[in-house]
C-alpha cells in the first residue's frame, strides 16, 4: 500500500510546550500559515511529564492575557524551602543564603500536562491542524539532502514484522520547514544530530533520570504553593541528584527526585534511591495517611549551554528538550522551552513571507543568542559542571558562581564524558542493596509502572532494539551486572537464567518512554526507537 502525503508550511513533531508555543506563535504571525502538529502519545499530555514550578515569562510572551484565557497556572510559589539530608535528619537552609535560582517568588506550581492540554486548546483554536496518537517515524529528505518532513509509522504491524489485517500504512507529511520537538533524546532529533553533524563543537550531552509520583494528601498536610527541594541522603556525595515536593491544587502534592545519569556505581538504581527517598521523615510526615494516585519518569537533558548543538538544518530545526533547553540550575525548562519555540517560529514566518523554504533558519540561533534565554541559560552554564565534583564542593562553588559573580565567571566549564561511558565495572565497586518497599510510601517498580497507565499492543515490533544481541550478557552482565535491570525504571529490562544460560528479556509493554536506557547503556548497544503512535504512557495531571 501506498503512503499518502499531505502538504504544509511547518510540520511540528511533538506535542510538548516548545512544539505547540512553536505552532501557535506561526499561526498568531499570519492565520494563513497552514500549521500541523503531530503527537506520539494518545492525546496532547499524555506523555507529558515535569516536576513543575514555572516561570510564567515565555508564557505571558506568548499569551499576555493567559490569566483571562484560563491559562491552568493557579498556585503561585507560597514558600521556598531547600533542605540538605542526612539518613536521619534534615538541614533547612536559611532562604537568605540561597543563590537567586532557587528562589522561586512569581513562579507557579503546575501541572505541565495540563498546560500542554490547554496549549493544544489554543492552538487548534488558531487553525493548528493537531493529530494525536501518531508517531513521526522517519524523517523525509529532498533530492538536495534537506528535510522535507516526515512519515509517520505504520499501524498493524506483527511483532515478527509482518502485516496484519489491521495494516495501515504511515502517512507523509511534507513541509516546507520540519521542526523537531520530541523531548529528551528525541529518536529523530538523534539521527539529526548525526546525519547533519549538529554536536560539532559542543560538549557531550548528559542528563538526569527524573522520577515523579502524584500524591493526593491526607488533610491538614497539604500547603498550596509549598516548594520543598532537598540534596544529599539518599546519594553518596559523589552522585549528582536531589529531590523535589511541590503542593499544587486539589490536595495534591507532586514529589520526585532525579539522579544525574552521570553516576559511576553500576549497581545504583534510581527507582530505589527515589524510593527510600520517601522514607526519610522529612518527606514522609507528608506522605504517610495519603494515597499514591500516579507514577511516571523521564530523561531531562541537562548539559546547558556548552552541550546544545546546532540547532538548524536545511529544511528544519530542533527546539525545546530536543536540544536540551532546560536550566538545570533553576530546575526549569518549560518556559525555556516555549521561548526556544517561538524564536523558531519567528524565524521560519519571517521566512515564509520572503518566499523561502528548505533552507537552514539562520535567524532562530541568531536570535537566540541576543535573547533572555540565552543569558538565562549563560548565567547557569557553570551549574552541572560544578555539581558534578560533588555535592559539597559544588554546592560551595556554585554559591560562589551565582551569589559572588552572578552567574557570570570569567571561565566556563566543560562536561568531559557522555553518561554512557561513566560506570565503572562491578569489580572495582560496592553493591548497593536497597530495603524492601513498605507499601505505604514506598513500592515495587511494577506495581508503580501500573499507575502510569502504560499500554503497548503486544503483538506490535518490539521498540527497544539491539545493534548486537549478544552485547547484554557477555559485556553488560559479565563486566557491569547487567545496570540495565537497574537503571530502568519500569522494569523492562530482565536477566533470567542467570545461573545456567543467562539472557536479556526485554519487556517492552511495560515502556514509559523516558529514553534513560538510549542514555545509559555503556556500549551504546541499545536503541530506542519510535513505537506505534497513542501507545506508551497515558499520565493525568502529571
């Protein structure tokens, strides 16, 4: 069966805040732009997932009236608590000592998912063309080698690779100008940076693994606005991490925690670490007499400014966490996000009106660099690298960096090594055991991967693939312990027959997109690639 193709002047892939800012800034330049935006998961912000304070900035750019649009920005920040963690006690440091980062005064605790979901509403309310539940697959390229949009995958394909009586092939999608907006590790944002050599230049990027539970509170606990950050316990002072407690509306409160993936012990498990987080009685007296309502993780880019690639191609451009704009030091990227999709925009209008098509955007980077973005993430380049040297030694240099001079040192320093080639072998450290859940707040991987509302059709092509299936156990196992089974945190990587003829199961239902084992496994051996579109998770308010 023959592909169909359809035709516009930008093809948005993703339905995150840079992608639908991105469309809805094109459609508010000139109505008759004819904008489509594609989505991966069931509906726009199903796959969305974030701690999240915002900074309503990039928002009011886009929408100045977003209060009387009924923007869901409803809690603003009541309280900036950042405490430092002991594996008994906790250490409040006094709000006056904190760098002007993590303050939080005009900011507002949300939920992003909600704001995607009310982005989308605004955007097809401008004539944005939004089709959710399909996965761009493949990019599409033009005789001269520009992108030209993309296909998105086929439907009622066997896990064997054959055609079911459900068949449906992809569809094309054309454009004049493809922007890429997939998140974290985007599968094609990836093959960008390869094909056009877009890393040239820059440091590796690296990231952190971000786990999330939603908590309806029990009363009395709960404190609209509350926002707790924590460092140290239950990570060693040589791991990057720490811990996030947000109380939003309804008597909820959002609490996760997120280990950089730059960690060198192969038997660190970020699930357990965000586990026996909760124990700690400092977060715990919050929790205990609630009810986990869901659960969730994703990558988060957090390499900054020295790690962002090159951001245009011919044909198309990479925005949001696709490029990796967040500020780590903030604990943000949402408005970054949005930012980076409306100068993209800008760009591409200002092209459109000229007559022009499938070139390199120069004006997006351009702009850029003369933005508040740009200084933004500038003043917080020295974060990551600062807090990779450890937890005391960063906190103590990055006090100096933003308090001293403002977050503008004359140095800039640099991340030397990608997170996959970080671990050290199984031999040369000590394993890590971890207590058993309780039930109460703290719980096994599977019965939290139910409550992300994860589904997969089982008969589809596995998406987690390997370059070499012998790789797992005669390197991963023998050298490493098999991190995999660790380092995910929806249990779908399994050794079994450990004893006699170890092999890697590869539980790919179980899938909720995170990106963490594309990151993370040190021979680069597996690829994540797009599954079947509306499958994966299906998160509420997260």
């Amino acid at each position: 069966m023959a592909r169909e193709s359809m035709a516009y002047d930008v093809v948005v892939v993703g339905g995150g805040p840079a992608g639908l800012a991105a469309a809805i800034r094109l459609k508010q330049l000139s109505p008759d732009h004819s904008v489509c935006l594609i989505e991966k998961g069931s509906e726009i912000g199903a796959h969305i997932l974030s701690g999240a304070v915002m900074d309503p900035r990039a928002i009011a750019e886009l929408f100045p009236d977003w209060k009387e649009k009924g923007a869901p920005l409803n809690v603003p920040v009541s309280e900036d608590r950042f405490l430092f963690l002991s594996e008994e006690k906790s250490f409040r440091t006094p709000n006056f000592l904190l760098p002007a980062c993590f303050t939080n005064h005009g900011n507002y605790v949300i939920s992003l998912g909600n704001v995607a979901r009310w982005l989308g509403q605004q955007a097809e309310a401008l004539g944005v063309e939004i089709f959710p539940g399909f996965a761009a697959a493949e990019v599409l390229y033009d005789d001269q080698g520009a992108v030209k949009g993309v296909a998105t995958g086929d439907m009622g394909v066997s896990r064997k690779g054959e055609q079911t009586s459900a068949y449906q092939p992809g569809i094309e999608l054309h454009a004049k100008y493809t922007f890429f907006a997939e998140g974290c590790r985007g599968n094609l944002g990836k093959q960008l940076e390869a094909k056009y050599d877009l890393r040239r230049g820059c440091d590796p990027q690296v990231y952190g693994i971000g786990l999330k539970e939603l908590w309806d509170l029990a009363p009395g606990k709960h404190q609209p606005g509350l926002v707790v950050h924590t460092a140290g316990w239950p990570l060693g002072n040589d791991t990057y991490g720490g811990s996030f407690l947000y109380h939003l509306e309804n008597n909820q409160a959002a609490v996760g925690f997120v280990v950089g993936l730059g960690y060198a012990n192969p038997y660190l498990n970020p699930y357990e670490e965000f586990q026996r987080y909760k124990t700690h009685p400092a977060i715990r007296s919050f929790l205990e007499g609630g009810k986990r309502v869901a659960y969730g993780a994703r990558a988060i880019a957090a390499g900054g400014l020295q790690s962002l690639p090159e951001l245009v191609f011919p044909g198309g451009c990479l925005i949001g966490d696709d490029a990796g704009f967040l500020n780590a030091s903030r604990i943000k990227g949402s408005h970054c996000a949005i930012k980076s999709g409306m100068l993209a925009a800008e760009a591409a209008g200002a092209a459109l009106a000229a007559g022009r098509a499938a070139d390199a955007l120069a004006a997006y980077p351009e702009t850029f660099r003369q933005s508040w973005l740009f200084d933004e993430l500038y003043r917080a380049r020295n974060f990551k690298p600062w807090m990779s040297k450890g937890l005391y030694t960063g906190s103590l240099m990055v006090g100096i960096d933003q308090i001293v001079f403002g977050g503008k040192a004359p140095w800039t320093l640099h991340h030397d090594h990608a997170d996959h080639a970080t671990l050290s072998k199984k031999t040369e450290v000590k394993e890590i055991r971890y207590p058993k859940p309780d039930g109460v707040v703290s719980f096994d991987r599977l019965t939290s991967v139910s409550f992300s509302g994860t589904n997969h059709g089982e008969d589809q092509p596995v998406h987690l693939t390997l370059k070499d299936a012998s790789v797992p156990v005669s390197v991963n196992l023998a050298q490493y312990a098999g991190p995999e089974q660790r380092y995910c945190p929806a249990g779908v990587y399994e050794f079994i027959n450990t004893d006699s003829n170890p092999t890697l199961q590869i539980n790919a239902q179980n899938c909720v997109h995170c990106k963490t084992c594309d990151i993370k496994d040190p021979t680069q051996n597996i690829v994540w690639v797009t599954p079947e579109g509306g499958g994966g998770p299906n998160y509420p308010n997260m």
